[in-house]
C-alpha cells in the first residue's frame, strides 16, 4: 500500500462512513493502513530504533499543569464548535417547508449546532452557576439532542414575542428578513417574470438568488454568469435545460418540482419551460451581486463582420438580433 492509497484510506473514514463500517473494523484499517505506511521507510533497520511511539518527545509540564481541562477535558467535551444559532418552526395548518443554500459547498447535517446539545456537553456545575439554577430545575433538561421534534404551536403572535424578550430597546439592528414574493418583478413579461436579491437590495446577504417563473412555452434566454457557479432549484411546473461547457461538452436535463440543477461558472445555457404550467425555480449564486451576460446583448455588441465569420450572420439577419438583455423569452 502507497502513501496515495494510505490518504484514501482516511479520507474514507469520515464521520459518515466511520459510523456506517463500526469503530472496530475502522479501527483495524486504520491500524493496518499505518503499519504498511511504517513498512515503506527505505531502512527498516532505522524503524527498529524509532522509539517515537514509546517516547512522544519532550513535554511543557508547566503548561500542561496550566490547562488540565485542555490536556484531560472533562467528559461533556466532544467534536467541533460551530456558530450563529437560529431556530425554525412550523406553524398551523401545514407546518412549513423550507429551503437551506450555504456559500460553501461543506455543509453537513452531523454539523448542526443544536442548543440541546451544547447543554448536554457542559458540565452541570457551570450550567448551575450561569443560569442560577439549581440541579432539580437542570433534570429537565433533554437527555439526548434535539434536531427536528415535535412541540406546542406558538400561542404569540410575531409582535407579542418580540415585545416579552424587550420590544426595540434589544432589537437587532440586522434585517435578517427578505420577503422576496412581495417584490416588485425585477423583470415581467408576457412569458413570465424574475425577481432578484442580492447585496444591492439585500446588503446583509453574501448570496445572490433569482426567483423565476416561466410560461408554458417560455424560455429564460441563452446566457452565462461570470462570476459564480448556479444552483437551481426547481418548485414547481417542468423545464429543460442545455447547459454547454468547453470543449465540445453539452448536456441536456429535463427538470420537475423538487429537482436541483447545477450550472459551472461561465458555462452558457438556457432553460425553457416544457410543461403546460407555470415554471417555477430558484436561481442561486454564491456570490453578493446577481451577474448575468446575454447572448444576443453580446452578440450585437460584436463587429457585424465578426459575427458573420463565425456564424454567418449577414448585417440585416444580426439587426433582427434583440438589442438588450431579455432574460425571458
């Protein structure tokens, strides 16, 4: 086994897959993976001297005395911290179903932060100091962590709940709230209609998103987004998407209701509605400012002479050419 194989070897075991394959067979990989590492040293006679694994190196006792909950945590430590709590639930008659778009591409599930779990994972004497409670009222705290579980409808309103924490003296002053359907339409036509958001209307959000719907019939126009890659996803209706990338690449994908798309940065393509309803999906881009180039904008701003070279174009079929951006068609 290669140093490229032995890498493998722990890439697979992620917290996924450790739980998936049991400790012990993770374990015994690991194990074997780390001996056959040990075996490609060039002199095998130098690793029988290696007395590394008996004797780690030299200790700073001093700091180590300094921080024992650092060096011997207490059994409430585990994993990671992660920030930014928030919490969401549904309300009657339906519940709620939402839609969760990060600007990274490694968000995890296991990688929640959940307000059970951190009291769970602090020891009960600080909890008892900083509540100022004692350890009767701590009992009633969960035993295990709760990520999506069942509870008692609201019986405040918004503005009720807002004025018992303290109304606006504690309010934040960050909106963290778009109301992206009571939007004007960016953009409306005959064939539908898109609605923007980002930093320009939004300043506290680093994403960029487009809500667009689509007639049956209509097409949201040959274009590409040069400054970030585009997820979509799809709410309603039906629709087809082309998407091109160079070299010689292109790939068509039918899309439903609940179906994601992906588009790489600077790939062109279109999306068109094939359906008999509405068409309707989110544009998403993990960048601040929605950007988008259209084809027959470019085009008309290109040489006549050009266009002709590469597409045969003559000047009075290139004039036929939309002048602006249309985005729906």
């Amino acid at each position: 086994m290669n140093s490229k194989q032995y890498d493998n070897i722990l890439k697979a075991l992620s917290r996924r897959n450790f739980l998936r394959t049991g400790s012990a067979v993770a374990m015994t990989a690991l194990a074997g993976a780390a001996a056959v590492r040990a075996q490609e040293r060039p002199s095998t006679r130098e690793a029988e001297h290696d007395h590394s694994s008996s004797d780690p190196g030299p200790e700073n006792k001093s700091l180590l005395d300094e921080n024992p909950d650092s060096n011997s945590p207490p059994p409430t430590d585990h994993g990671h911290v992660v920030p930014l709590p928030h919490s969401i639930q549904g309300l009657d008659p339906d519940g709620t179903e939402f839609l969760l778009v990060f600007n990274q591409g490694d968000f995890s599930e296991d990688g929640t932060m959940l307000l059970s779990a951190w009291m769970a994972h602090t020891p009960r004497e600080v909890l008892s100091k900083n509540f100022g409670l004692d350890r009767e009222a701590l009992a009633k705290l969960p035993t295990e962590p709760l990520y999506i579980f069942p509870g008692a409808v609201p019986a405040n309103t918004v503005a009720q709940d807002k004025e018992e924490i303290g109304g606006s003296s504690v309010a934040s002053s960050f909106q963290a709230t778009f109301k992206m359907k009571s939007m004007a339409p960016t953009r409306a036509t005959e064939k539908g209609e898109v609605r923007i958001v980002d930093s320009r209307n939004f300043p506290q959000v680093k994403l960029a998103a487009a809500l667009v719907t689509l007639k049956p019939g209509g097409l949201r126009e040959l274009h590409w987004h040069p400054n970030s890659s585009e997820w979509q996803y799809w709410i309603g209706g039906k629709g087809r998407m082309t998407v091109f990338f160079p070299y010689d690449n292109a790939r068509t994908v039918d899309f439903n209701a609940n179906d994601v798309g992906y588009v790489p940065s600077n790939a062109p393509h279109y999306i068109e509605n094939t359906g008999d309803t509405d068409a309707v999906f989110l544009e998403m881009l993990a960048t601040d400012v929605f950007e988008d180039v259209s084809l027959n904008q470019w085009l008309r701003r290109l040489p006549a002479q050009m266009v002709e070279a590469h597409l045969g174009f003559d000047k009075a079929v290139l004039a036929k050419i939309p002048d602006g951006k249309l985005e729906l068609l």
